[in-house]
C-alpha cells in the first residue's frame, strides 16, 4: 500500500514539476511580449512628438537663414562702404 501511494506521489510529483516548466515557459513569454509593447510604446510616443520637433527644426532653420541673409547684407553694406566715401570725396572735388 506505502509502495502503491509512493509511486501515486511520485506521478503526481512528475506532473507539478512539468506544470511549473510549463509555467515559468509562459511567463518568459509574457516578459518577452511585455518588453517588446514597452518599446513599441516608447517608439510610438517618440513618433507622435516627430512632427513638433520637425515644425521647431524648420523655424529654427528659417532663423538661420534669415541670420545669414542679415549676415550677408551687413557684409555687402560694409564692402560698399569704401565705395561710398570715394563718391563722396569725388563730389566734394568736384563741389569745390
């Protein structure tokens, strides 16, 4: 009877270790799923935020361009510059 309820125990033994195998398969599983929607999240939320860094990208492009314009002209004006006091001394020669 002892030998009969030892081999019961030892099935049944069997069977829970299979169960907890199975069981800590289906939770890596899980983790490995849940990992990978945490990085889908992140990368969504990333690409939600693509178009606001791309507006701040454009106006701060149209900044800098405008600053080379500025920069350009400023250039331009200062090159002129020696030009005009030339004319200038020519007309008062001339005045004179």
């Amino acid at each position: 009877m002892a030998r009969k309820d030892l081999l019961k125990s030892e099935d049944v033994n069997m069977k829970l270790q299979w169960d907890v195998c199975e069981t800590e398969d289906k939770n890596r599983q899980l983790q490995e799923r849940l990992e990978l929607v945490e990085t889908l999240q992140q990368t969504l939320l990333r690409a939600e935020t693509l178009p606001e860094v791309e507006a701040e990208l454009a106006q701060k492009v149209a900044a800098l361009s405008k600053a080379g314009e500025t920069r350009n002209i400023e250039e331009r004006l200062r090159q002129m510059e020696p030009q005009l006091e030339e004319k200038n001394k020519e007309l008062q020669r001339v005045v004179c």
